[in-house]
C-alpha cells in the first residue's frame, strides 16, 4: 500500500484553467482539470510501465505557466 510521501504533484497555469498532475509511484497519472474551484475535467493517463509512466511525469508534466491568448 502507498502512503502520502508516495505521491508527486505538478500543476501547470494556463488564462483559463489549471491542470494538476498526480502521479502514486505506478503506471498511471491522474490529471485533473480547473477553472477556479469547479473541476471540468478528470482524466487518466494510463501507461505500459512504470517507467513510462515517471518519464511522462518528470519530463511532460507540470510547473508550465502558460498564456495563451
């Protein structure tokens, strides 16, 4: 079982909304998406291996503060 030191959080800033990443030490990574305190989307981004899944995360994910206009 994982406690909370297992899990890595990374957020991105965009005009409109934010993503925020979480990524439990395995193969998945959740995104959730924000416009304020209301949550527009949710996904999963489901990978073949843990290594996949870390590289995605430490690589593609989060700390992007974006503009788009």
């Amino acid at each position: 079982m994982y406690d909370s030191d297992d899990l890595m959080r990374k957020h991105e800033l965009y005009t409109d909304y934010q993503d925020y990443f979480e990524y439990l030490v395995n193969a998945e990574i959740e995104r959730i998406r924000k416009q304020g305190e209301k949550t527009i989307r949710h996904d999963w981004i489901i990978f073949d291996t843990v290594d996949e899944a870390m590289d995605f995360f430490n690589d593609r994910c989060g700390e992007f503060v974006g503009y788009y206009a």
